[in-house]
C-alpha cells in the first residue's frame, strides 16, 4: 500500500478547477481534506490507503504539537541534546549560532505546516502506486523537490503507540519498545519537505541506534540536517508525555547512562533537573539488564 507524499512549487496550470494535474498528465488529483493543508490525493488510492495517510496525519501531528508546544515543567533540552546534539543552543562562532537558529526556525515551520499554514505556492501530492512496496520508508527518487515514502503494507496498522508498552513502565523508556509507525514515516517525510527544513534535511541515520549514535558523534554540526534526529525528538517528547514516564524514551546504553548503571556516575554530561536525581539514583538496576 504505498503513497508518495510530494512538495513542489505549484504553477498555475497545475491546478484545474481545484484538482491537481501532474507534470505528466494523467487524471486529476482531488484535494484532500482533514490532513496537511493543500494536499492532493491520487485517484489511484483505494480507500485503506487514503485512510493509513488521514491515520498517519492524525499521529503525526500529535507528535508534532508535542514537540513545538511549550509545557512549562518538561525538560526539553533532555530529548533535544539526545538526538539532535549538544549544540543545539550553542552560542558563540557564526556557524554554531545558525544551527541554532536553523534548528529554533524549523521547528516553527513545521508546527505552521501542521497548523494548517502553507503559501499558496506550494502544494502536498500524494500518490499511490504499484512498485513501491519493497521501497525502504523513505526515498528520493523523483528528482529535485520531489519526495517518495512507501507506506508499505507493513507500516499500515502502526499508527498507534505502544499498546504494547502502556502498562511496562520499563519498556517505555526504551525507544525500541515502539515499532516505526505510520506517523512516524509521515513525520519523517515531512522533515524533507524544503517548506519545513532550510537547509533541507537528508538521511544520514535512520532508525533509532544509527540515528543517536549520529548525534553522539557528529553532534548537532551533521543532525540539525538529519531527518530521522527530528523525527525522534518529536517522539521521544511526545510517548514521555503521553506515558508520563521518568523520562524520554531513548537507546538501551544511554539509559544505562542516565541510570548509572554503565559503572559511570549517573548523569555524565547530561543535563540536570529534579527528574533525574529522583530517578536514577534512587532505582539502581529496575532495568534488569
Ligand atoms: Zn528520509
């Protein structure tokens, strides 16, 4: 079940009489409602299709007010610094600072996307076609401005989080507990979106341990441009407040870390607050690793 999410500037024979006409012809596209704004929906979808994309809009969007809502008490700079980096509010060289700010200015495009706020100019195609089934969640392979996701059969039905975990207080500090839903490849798609992200983002990582170890590493310099490192941020916010667990759910060797349980003191070099020393000093070993 595959759909293909693209963005590109629109001309003005593009839309006729409210439809979308591709660049190559072909049957018109009618708008989509209830999901991003100015989307345009290939006839080719059959109806399960059309709903895996309203389904992965509704939870990606839950993820999306998480992450750009501020919550007076909740420590972002946990769950920003772990995936996207320790340089993320980093002041001091021209270089650092626009990272900053590219990261501060992104995060404000994608909640007016979300909101609802597009220019006129731009315009959501999604298409539905064979061939893409075996595609990897995400691809470019149309070209400039052009994105391809395959929302295969196997991300359909994932759109909720951690059924599974609801009542493993445990579970839900690991990221791994929660399978890639179809959210979270919208979300992911979304990061691409030029309209979202300047400088645009690639696929340096995917998938959780690639994706916290490219933060670890390369720090904010290379995962300010990363999708994947947006992506989990938004989640890891998002399932710790909706499970109002201790803390952001993350790696299994940065959890041992925060918990102290790597032989190292607890904490490191990740920041303080009241949570933490509540938690991981009190609870040594709750994990069971
Ligand atoms: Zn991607």
């Amino acid at each position: 079940m595959p759909s293909e999410p693209v963005t590109h500037e629109v001309e003005e024979s593009d839309i006729q009489n409210g439809m979308y006409i591709g660049p190559m012809g072909g049957p018109p596209f009618p708008s989509m409602e209830g999901v991003l704004p100015s989307t345009y929906l290939d006839p080719a979808c059959n109806g399960a299709e059309a709903s895996i994309v309203s389904e992965a809009w509704e939870g990606a969007k839950l993820i999306v007010e998480a992450q750009t809502t501020i919550v007076s008490d909740y420590d972002y700079n946990l769950p920003h610094k772990t995936w996207l980096g320790d340089g993320l509010n980093a002041s001091g060289k021209p270089v650092v600072e626009y990272r900053s700010k590219s990261i501060a200015d992104n995060f404000k495009k994608l909640a007016r996307l979300y909101g609802g706020g597009i220019d006129d100019k731009e315009i959501i195609v999604w298409r539905c076609t064979e061939g893409l089934k075996d595609e990897p969640m995400c691809s470019q392979q149309m070209g400039a401005g052009v994105l391809a996701l395959a929302l295969s059969a196997e991300y359909s039905g994932r759109n909720g989080h951690g059924n599974r975990v609801h009542d493993d207080k445990e579970g839900q500090l690991r990221m791994a507990s929660f399978p890639v839903s179809t959210a979270h490849a919208l979300l992911h798609e979304t990061w691409h979106y030029r309209i979202v992200s300047q400088p645009r983002t690639a696929d340096y990582a995917t998938g959780v341990e690639t994706t916290y170890n490219l933060a670890r590493r390369e720090g904010t310099r290379v995962a300010f441009t990363n999708a994947d490192s947006y992506t989990y941020d938004g989640l890891a916010i998002y399932l710790q407040q909706t499970f109002k667990s201790r803390l952001p759910p993350t790696t299994k060797d940065h959890l041992d870390t925060l918990m102290g349980l790597d032989g190292k003191r607890p904490g490191g070099k990740m920041p303080s607050g009241k949570r933490r020393e509540a938690v991981y000093l009190n609870k040594p070993g709750m994990l069971g690793v």
